[in-house]
C-alpha cells in the first residue's frame, strides 16, 4: 500500500510572502505645519506616527513640493543653546508611537517658494524604511491657536 503524502511546501511559502506584507507602515495622525512670518526661511512638519506592529519602523526621508530642500531634524538643547541635529531616520517603535513637536522631532521644510500662510495645505510625502510610503495633505495652522504657553511640556 502506497502512503500519499501531502507536499506542505507551497502552502509554506505562500504563508511567508503573506506574514511579510503584513507589515504595516506607521498610521500617521495630528499632521500640521505651523504658519511662518513672510521672507522665513523654514518651517516644519509636526504630526504623530503609530505603530501597531511588531517590529520598528523608521521614517526614512520626506517630501515636498515648494522647497528647496526637506530634512528630517531633531532639536536639542546643550549648554543653554537651541541646535537642531538632522536625523537619518526617526524611529517608531514595535507597538508604540513617535510624535514629531515643536521642541522634539520635526521635518524640516526649507527654503519655501512661497510664504506658507494659514489656511493652505502642503502635500507631504513619507518614506519608510520598509519601503512605502505615504502622502499627506497637510494642512498649514497658525502657531498661537496651536501652542498655548507651557503646552508642550511632557
Ligand atoms: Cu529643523
């Protein structure tokens, strides 16, 4: 008698390549930019990145339209002065979140085209390091209804 095995093989591989697209890019939530006085040079992309994965993820690099140049950044203070480090990636980690604020994390938009006012939206572009991305309309806020004093702090 003649035993019929089942080849199990297929069904492995099919179940591997679903488990890895299972990996879910950050849900990015709060995405504002605040408005800047006409003739700034800069301004930034603050918003929160959540994820519910089990593995890290990292925002890689962004984009936008209508600047020379966007940077990922972080600020710091050391010895009583503000600098700002730029950051190869930012990164959220397995089932946490990663918020980008004023004082902390932030993309760097530089060197606007135009004066970016209230009232407009910017589309922004993520990239994460598991390779996808994600646009943003994002959407440009005043700083005083966003930031009331002492806000910030954690
Ligand atoms: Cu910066």
């Amino acid at each position: 008698m003649k035993r019929v095995v089942k080849k199990s093989s297929g069904w492995v591989a099919a179940f591997v390549l679903s488990m890895g697209s299972a990996v879910a890019a950050p849900v990015v939530t709060g995405a504002w930019i605040p408005e800047q006085p006409p003739g700034a040079m800069a301004s930034a992309v603050f918003l929160t990145m959540k994820n519910t994965s089990d593995t890290s993820e990292a925002l890689v690099r962004a984009a936008a339209p209508g600047f020379k140049e966007v940077q990922l950044h972080r600020s710091i203070e050391e010895n009583g002065m503000h600098k700002m480090i730029e950051q190869k990636e930012i990164v959220v980690p397995a089932h946490g979140e990663t918020r980008l604020a004023p004082g902390g994390y932030h993309i760097m938009l530089i060197e606007p085209t135009e004066t970016i006012k209230a009232g407009m939206t910017v589309p922004v572009t993520l990239y994460f390091a598991d390779g996808s991305h994600e646009t943003l309309t994002v959407p440009v806020k005043k700083r005083s209804s966003m930031m009331p004093e002492g806000g910030m702090k954690h």
